[in-house]
C-alpha cells in the first residue's frame, strides 16, 4: 500500500514538474517573441528618427536663415536712414520659404497601438521617445501650420513675386505699404514672435530626438 502511494506521489510530482516545465519554456518562448518584436519596434522608430533628424536640421538651416533676412528688413524699416529699397526686396524674397517640418510616426504608433513600447519596453526610453512623438511633434505641426498660413495667405502686401518690384509704379506701391503700421506690425509678428518661436521649438525638438537616437543604439545592442 505505501509502495503504491509513494509510486502515485511520485507519479504525481513528475506530472506537475512536467507541467510547470511546459508553462516556464512557453513563458519563455512569449517573453522572447516579444523581446524580439519590440527590438524590432527600437529599430524601425529610430529608422523615422535618423530620416526625421536630417530632415529637421535642413528646415531649421532654411528657417533660420529666413529669420535673419526678416531681421534685417524689420532694421530697415525702423531706422529709414538705413533703408535700402533693392536689399530690402531682396531680404524681403528669402523670408518667403515652404520649408516646414512634419514629423513621421508610423512605426511609434505601430508600437504603441501593440501595446509593447508602453507595457513591455524600457520606461525610461518610453517616456523619452513619448516626449517627441506626444509633445514636440504635435507642436510643431501646430506652428508649422501657423507658418504655412502666413506664407500661403500673401506676401505681406508687397509685390516681389510674379512681377517686377522695381517696376516704378509697382516700387510706388511698395513704398507706400512698406511704411504703413500695419504692414510693420504684421512683419513684426511673423519673424520675433512665429518665426523665432518655431526655430526655438525645432531646436528642442532637435535635442530630444538626437538623445532618443543614442538610448536606442544603446538599448538595441543589449537585446
């Protein structure tokens, strides 16, 4: 009798060890499908960024240089014994530019719609790529759109494209808006208050997604 329970014991332990062995390799097996795919997401996030990064840095070289064009014609119009109607034209023209900068996201809503980044990745990675993506991307397509308004709506009410601004009746014209408050105003607004706003939020955004980019060589090298 003891021979048959100790047998029947034995039986029993070798069943639930059997068991707990099967549940532990195919815990093992998610827990490295997962760890394989979310290397995957780390891969293909900092693959839009690396595109992202180079793109901005081209937009923030133009936007800046917009800037200091904007700069020099406010100076101009403020001091008029430093007015220079043909530089002020030509400053005038580089202000205009469409370059403004629209972030890719496909593979981080890939990612977090999955569920990995958020509940299986690196929290402190997570939260730095969250920083982007939930703050500085959306940001900046609300000012690049406020950009875009202002250059697609006119050109500030003087005439330099599509036609000759040294035409002396256009000139006349030009003259006249140049020294008008409002168009003064309007400039103003554009280039220290948008503009300077928007080079001041792609630099930030520059930062974060440069320090992302290194957490991520160094996370995916571990995995």
């Amino acid at each position: 009798m003891n021979k048959i329970l100790a047998r029947g014991g034995i039986e029993f332990l070798a069943v639930l060890l059997g068991i707990t062995m099967s549940f532990n390799v195919d815990e093992w097996k998610q827990d490295k499908e997962i760890e394989k795919r979310l290397k995957s997401d780390y891969i293909n996030i900092q693959k839009d960024l690396k595109k992202d990064i180079i793109l901005l840095e081209r937009v923030l070289a133009v936007q800046k240089e917009s800037f200091e064009s904007g700069l020099k014609a406010l100076e101009m119009i403020k001091n008029k014994e430093k007015f220079d109607y043909k530089k002020f034209i030509n400053n005038l023209s580089n202000v205009w530019n469409s370059s403004t900068f629209f972030g890719t996201s496909s593979a981080y809503d890939a990612s977090v719609s999955s569920g990995r980044l958020t509940y299986f990745g690196n929290d402190e990675i997570a939260n730095e790529i969250g920083i982007i993506y939930g703050h500085f991307y959306s940001r900046m397509d609300l000012n690049g759109e406020q950009l875009d308004s202002f250059w697609y709506s006119g050109d500030f009410g003087i005439k330099y494209f599509g036609s000759d601004p040294f035409e002396p009746e256009t000139k006349k014209a030009n003259l006249k808006k140049i020294f008008f408050n409002d168009y003064l105003g309007a400039l103003q607004t554009f280039i220290d208050e948008i503009q300077r706003f928007y080079i001041g939020k792609a630099e930030n955004a520059l930062n974060q997604m440069k320090k992302v980019d290194l957490l991520l060589n160094e996370k995916i090298k571990e995995l």
